[in-house]
C-alpha cells in the first residue's frame, strides 16, 4: 500500500503544475508494524463489551506504538476528538469523550491480568 502511495505521487509530481517544478525526497521511512493478533482480539471484546459498534481503525500516523511494537506486545485505542482533529494544537476532548476509552484500557488490563 505505501509503495502504490509513493509511485501515485511521484507521478503528481511529474504532472505539469502551472509552471511549479516539484519534486520528492524520501527523508524518513519506517514500515508498518503488524498489532498481535491476540491483543487485538482482546481490545475488539473489550471495546465491544463497553460501547457495541465501536469501530476499528487501521492508522496511518507515526506513533510510538510502531517502535514499541518491536519491544513488547503492542496495540493502539484512540479516543475521538471534537471535530474530528487529531495531531494539532486544536485536538481536544471532553471528559465524557474520554470514558467509554478508559473503562476500555481498564477491561483490557484486567483481562491481561487474569
């Protein structure tokens, strides 16, 4: 996926843009890392159990977890933001946003626990 990503840009870039030359650099690229399925399974019950419908997301942003992961069984919940804004100064949630979030992590730790 990322490299279908990569070559659609390179040829944005080679497209003509109002007399605009543009070209790409690849100055950062760190693979995608793959959640243990386990743990997964495990999150899925728990955000189920808490709020029914709660969506999975696969997520495309850089976050530590990619480094984590390499260390330690790792997984990622996310919390939704006003507005949908997310990785800006403008993020924000309110107390009641954060917990269906919590009492999640919380049943996932006891589960992990047990």
């Amino acid at each position: 996926m990322l490299d279908a990503l990569d070559s659609r840009f390179h040829a944005l870039a080679e497209e003509e843009w109002s007399g605009c030359e543009v070209s790409l650099e690849v100055t950062s690229r760190v693979s995608p890392v793959a959640f243990p399925e386990y743990l997964l399974a495990v999150l899925r019950e728990s955000a189920g159990s808490v709020c029914a419908g709660a969506p999975e997301l696969l997520s495309g942003a850089f976050h530590d977890a990619i480094h984590l992961a390499h260390v330690c069984p790792t997984a990622m919940l996310f919390t939704p933001c006003r507005a949908g804004i997310s990785h800006h100064p403008d993020k924000y949630i309110e107390r009641h946003d954060a917990d269906i979030p919590a009492r999640v992590l919380a049943e996932v730790a006891l589960h992990l626990l047990a």
